[in-house]
C-alpha cells in the first residue's frame, strides 16, 4: 500500500515537472516569434508586415501572460497601420513590347513608437512595472528622468527588444512621490510614462479632541503626537501646524524645558521641544500645546449663548480636529 502512494506521488511529481517545462519552453518559443515579428515589421512592405502580424498571432497563443499577449495586439495593430500607409502608394504598368512591367512606387512610411502604459499610480510597496514597446525603428532606449529635486528612486531594465522593466522600491516616506521614464528612438520620437507612487500614511493624535471652557475661560493642555516627515520651516520646522482656529481661542506651543520659550504666531506655531512617543509606533513625535481661552464679553449675544468653534492640526494632507465649546450664562450645564 505504501510504495503505491509512494509511486502515485513519484508520478504527479513528474508530471507537474513536465506542465512547468513545457510553460517555460512556450514562454520562450513566443518571445523568438515575437522578436520574428519585430525583424519583419522593419521591412517596409505589404508581404513582411502580413508575415509580422502572422509572427505575433502565434506568439500571443503561446503566451499566458495577459501583459504579453497585450503587447502582441499592439505589435499587431501597427503593422496593420503600415500596411495602411503603403497602401496609399501608386502603381502603373509600362509594355517592354513583349512583356507588361509593373512598377510600384511605395511611399515614406512615419516611424512610430508606442508603449504599452503612459501612467502607472502605485502603493507605497516594492513592484516591478512592465511595459511593452513597439516601434519600426531599429533600435530604442528607456531612461528615469530625475525628479524635480534631482534625485531618482526608479531603476529602468532592458528585457528584450520589445520590453522593459521599471523597479520601483518601497516608498519609506509620508510623501507621495513621482518620477518619469522617457523612451526614445533615433529618429527623435519620445513617449513619458509616469510613476506615481503614494506614501506610508501620515497620522496625527491628540489625548484630548472635545474641550470645553467655562464663561471666564482658561487654559487646557493638550498632548499631540505625529509620525509625518514634513516640516515647516515657517513653524519653527515642526511636522504639523495648526490650519485654523477660532479669533478667541490662542494656541501656544509648551515645553517641558523651558516654558518660557512657548511663543505664538498667528494661526501657526513655533515649536521647540519634541521626544520620542511612548506609543506603539515608534516615529510618532510628541509635542504638547497649551490652549488659551478668552473670557465672554459682558452684554454680548455668547455671553448668554456661548460658542463653539474647532482646531484643525494639518500636516500633508492630513488633519485632525480638536472641539471647542464656552457655555454661557443661559447655558443649563456649566
């Protein structure tokens, strides 16, 4: 019994041995038809491109790769736009006296250059893009264009006459980013692909987001927290700042050091201090801000009703609200 499921398992063994053998050689066989096809689509006749489409057909059969087999197609679609522009040519026939030549005078055909993506969006984890190419060119070349800062985070790989790879690495930053690739022929023809990749999330925390103030007003101390990579030069180049803020409400930035160098600066602060968070992720940084209510003026219309307004802390595109609320005299609560 058991060298029987021994046996069994020896021969699906060697049976899944053979479906991934034979994967791989149809894999291969359909790249040399496709590279067939790219030699013929050069010459610039009806019978070669024919020959190329029919180099392409059988490669796309072969391929089980839904980006292959798209790449095909496309091949496909621009010998069948040459066969359009050489047909637009003229012939005409001249007598020799015995036998009728037929001369036919074939016109210029455009060099064209496709590529298979012009734009990829991406998460912040690694990948590998691949884009096909097409063109009647003898030869291309794929480069990274640096970003606007000079710097680079994508690497372009060559892999084969028809195709290329974009490597892109984890984004370890809370800012999205975007680079371009550039692909050009001899004859001058460009096609820019884009590669936008977003950012780790940025998160922003307060131990309190309700506070609430009596008549005279006062102060209530707020602990926040954020992992952003952003900073503000303008703010003293904390990773957040506060957007915006209600006129009787002063936001001011404490620290634990040296109180006295908390200072107020419009809707933004200037910070000072920042440690470490005792919380689970390990860039939060922490900062504690001191926020200043005014007194209710006597007479006025929130002396009797109160008021209400909130505290938006940005950083990125993020932003965290803080509410706050003064009951006035007519308030039932207090």
């Amino acid at each position: 019994m058991r060298s029987r499921i021994f046996s069994s398992r020896i021969v699906l063994c060697v049976v899944l041995f053979c479906l991934s053998v034979m994967t791989v050689m149809a894999q291969s066989s359909g790249d040399r038809l496709y590279n067939q096809g790219l030699e013929l689509q050069k010459t610039m006749t009806v019978a070669a491109q024919n020959s190329a489409i029919s180099k392409f057909t059988s490669a796309k059969k072969l391929y089980d790769s839904a980006a292959k087999k798209a790449q095909c197609d496309q091949a496909i679609s621009v010998s069948r736009n040459i066969i359009k522009s050489l047909g637009s040519g003229t012939t005409k026939s001249r007598s020799t006296g015995k036998t009728a030549v037929t001369e036919t005078k074939v016109v210029s055909v455009e060099p064209t250059l496709e590529v298979g993506n012009e734009s990829f969006e991406i998460p912040l984890d690694a990948r590998t893009l691949n884009v096909s190419v097409v063109t009647n060119q003898d030869s291309w070349d794929a480069t990274a264009a640096s970003c606007a800062d000079g710097s680079s985070f994508l690497t372009v790989v060559k892999s084969g006459s028809g195709a290329f790879e974009i490597r892109v690495p984890e984004n370890q930053k809370y800012m999205t980013r975007q680079q371009k690739v550039i692909v050009s022929s001899p004859a001058g023809l460009t096609r820019e692909i884009t590669v936008t990749q977003t950012g780790r999330r940025i998160e922003i925390e307060a131990n309190k987001k309700i506070l609430k103030f009596k008549e005279k007003g006062g102060t209530q101390k707020v602990d926040l927290s954020c992992n952003s990579d952003y900073t503000y030069a303008d703010n003293g180049d904390e990773n957040w700042y506060i957007g915006s803020k209600p006129e009787w409400i002063t936001v001011v930035l404490t620290g634990k050091r040296d109180k006295s160098k908390a200072e107020e600066l419009g809707s933004k602060i200037t910070g000072f201090f920042k440690g470490k968070s005792k919380s689970d992720n390990p860039d939060m940084i922490n900062s504690q801000i001191a926020v200043e209510c005014s007194h209710l003026i006597p007479g006025t219309k929130e002396a009797f009703t109160g008021r209400s307004g909130e505290i938006t802390v940005c950083s990125g595109d993020r932003t965290m609200t803080i509410h706050v609320s003064q009951v006035g005299k007519e308030a039932t609560v207090k």
